[in-house]
C-alpha cells in the first residue's frame, strides 16, 4: 500500500465545518500542492479563513473562491472558473462541503480536460481513498503536533501550557498521594474542603481541621514536601501561593496524568502532549468579534493526528452541578469541547478518583467518551493504550 499519492502543484479543497480532513489532504501529498483553491459558501467563511491560515503556515498559496449557497450551478460554475486558471493536473479533496458539491466536484472533474485525481480522507479508517478506477487506499500517515492540530483544526493557538521539568521523585509522590486518596476518599474530601476554604483568605491559611484521618496527614505531608502547603498541626495549614493552593484543589491530579503522558511520548505510544493548556482564538472574519476567546484543557495528547482531550476531577462526581452533578458538567463540558477542537479528529477522556452514577456513565457512553475512574487511574498508561485502540 503506497504511504502517499504523487503530489499535485494544485489542490482543490471544498469547505465545511470539519476543517482538519482538508489539511491533512494537502499535507499527505508529496510533494505538498503550491496553490489551494478552497470553494467556500458564505456561511464557512470563517472555516475557510481558518483553513487559510493554516495553509499559509506551510507555504502554500490559498485562494478562496465563495459562492452563495451550495446549488448546483453555483458550484459547477465555480469550479470551471478555477479550472479556467489552472494549467496542469489538479488534485481534489471531496471530504469537505456538502454532499451536492461533492457531487458536482466529480462531474467536473469527469468533463473537465484537465487530469483530476479525485480523493476522500476516510478518518474513520485512517486512510485516502483515491475515487477512481481500483479505489487505491493510501494510510494516513501525518503526525502532527497538539499546536498544529488546534490551529488548523479550530483556529486556537495555545497561550499557555505547562512547562515545569519531569521528575521521577515527582511522579512516586503523585501515585503515593494518589494511592492515599484512593484507598481513603474521605481524606481526599477534607483536602479538597481546606484548599476551597483558604480561596480568597488572609495569606491563605486557614485552621487545621478539628478531626483529621492518617491519610489526610500523610497527604498534607507530601504536599509540604513538594512545596504546596505548610502545616503548623494542630493550629493552621497556609498554601504557599495561590497556584499552589489551585494545585492542592485538583491540580496534582492533572500534573499526575501529565506525568503518564510523558512517559508515554518516550516509549513512543503518543505523538505529543500538553497540561494544563489555556487556549486563545481569535477570529479573522471581518467585522466579527475579535476579542480574544479563551477555552482551558487540563491535559492533551496526539496519536496520528487524532487529538485526545483528558478531563480531570477531585471532586465528587455525584455532588449536584450546574446540571445535574459534577459528573455530568464534565460531560458535556468534554464533549462540547472535543467538538469544537478537534471535529472528528476529537476524542474525549473524564479521569476520576470517585465514581460517578450509572445515568453518567451511560450518557459518557453515548457521547463516546471515556471515563476512567478508581484505582484504574493506577494503569492509566494502559488505559490509554485501549482507548487509542478502539
């Protein structure tokens, strides 16, 4: 099976909300097209302009060509204009726009004198499909960055991620503290109550806790150790800084699925990752709203260019939310958001130290997303493992 089909100087590209299936047949063609002609209808203007953008990032030259509505004469009509401008063969991507132009594409391509190489990128399968003759199939084969994946998928670019250095002392101390609140959740309860308690407090202290368990101790111990919090017991408990208090609130939870992620990346199993992301968007519509729109992902991850999205949560996924529960914000915050970053690149994750209902499992399921919960969270790499699998 050939890993890429001969590159066109020309690629014609028809756009729709799904705007990575575009990109990525651009990119796979070797050598990559000199010029993209996106035929766009007025309501994707923006995920043109998304798409331009990305393009231009690879140096190719982008010309978009908007018609009104996706009729059938608007379409054919559009096509034979870019035609009339092109001198050689052109590749086709007829993944994009609507069912009616990708239809019209084929019967151009079919009258036109120029040699057309028609192809759709088949995601479910991971693989081009040239449409003609013996239908050869090319792999999808792109890895791309995180970065590169939200910019050429939505139009995000990433503000900020974090950076801090991986060590193995680091990590031992997440799956002890981790262990400590899996065997003892009400220990975890009283961790996560003192960091919400100090939020907004004088030099964030606030007094020990009138009963306190061995467990929650032992954890109040490791986070002095890692530079959080310290203890004067049995009198106060005051966080180090307001990060470090965030941190005790949910984040270590995060920094220990960064950890699996990295190592990971160096056994090879994922392309990429990042934590704790604050996404920035602005659009090049004009005469849109050009304020900057900010979304947060606690961790990520990239496996063939397919973006994987990871939730985390301390809390008790049963307690009542802005819905229903806590399980159930993180849901639908998830799957909104796997939507709108990655399309149908986009796959979603909810890690979890308390189980959630049964109603939440099975809306989690209907979603497609995955929930990993309990003493699971100890083979998190092996869960992963599975779900880029399936």
């Amino acid at each position: 099976m050939p890993m890429s089909f001969e590159g066109y100087d020309t690629q014609i590209c028809l756009v729709s909300e799904q705007t990575l299936p575009n990109y990525l047949g651009v990119c796979f063609s070797a050598p990559m097209p000199r010029t993209v002609h996106l035929v766009v209808t007025e309501r994707m203007k923006e995920k043109a302009d998304i798409l331009e953008q990305a393009l231009k990032r690879k140096g190719c030259k982008v010309e978009q060509h908007s018609i009104p509505t996706a009729g059938h004469n608007e379409v054919f009509n559009c096509l034979c204009a870019i035609g009339e401008s092109i001198q050689g063969p052109v590749a086709i991507n007829v993944t994009g726009g609507t069912k009616v132009m990708a239809l019209m594409a084929v019967e151009w391509a079919n009258m036109s004198e120029l040699e057309t190489f028609i192809f759709y990128v088949d995601t479910q399968q991971g693989q081009i499909l040239h449409l003609a003759g013996d239908m050869e199939s090319y792999p999808l084969s792109c890895n791309f960055s995180i970065a590169e994946i939200l910019f050429a998928g939505s139009g995000h670019t990433i503000a900020s991620r974090d950076k801090e250095a991986v060590t193995q002392e680091r990590h031992a101390l997440l799956k002890k503290l981790l262990g400590l609140f899996l065997n003892n959740q009400t220990a975890l309860k009283l961790f996560n109550k003192t960091a919400t308690d100090a939020k907004g407090s004088y030099n964030l202290c606030v007094p020990w806790p009138d009963r306190t368990s061995s467990a929650f101790e032992a954890a109040m111990r490791i986070a002095n150790e890692l530079g959080k919090v310290t203890c004067d017991i049995p009198v106060n408990i005051t966080y180090a800084s307001e990060e470090a208090r965030q941190w005790c609130n949910g984040g270590w939870l995060e920094e220990y699925v960064k950890y699996v992620l990295v190592g990971m990346r160096g056994k090879k199993l994922i392309d990429d990752y990042a934590a704790n992301i604050t996404l920035e968007y602005r659009s090049h519509v004009k005469g849109a709203q050009k304020d900057a729109v900010e979304n947060e992902i606690d961790a990520a991850f990239s496996r063939n260019s397919v973006l994987y999205l990871i939730e985390c949560k301390t809390s008790d996924l049963t307690k009542k939310g802005k819905a229903t529960t806590m399980a159930a914000d993180a849901i639908y915050k998830l799957d909104s958001l796997k939507k709108s970053l990655g399309g149908s690149f986009g796959r979603g994750m909810v890690v979890s130290v308390f189980e959630p209902r049964e109603e939440d499992k099975k809306r989690a399921e209907e979603l497609r997303l995955r929930l990993v919960f309990g003493a699971r969270l100890l083979g998190l790499e092996k869960e992963i493992c599975q779900w880029i699998a399936n």
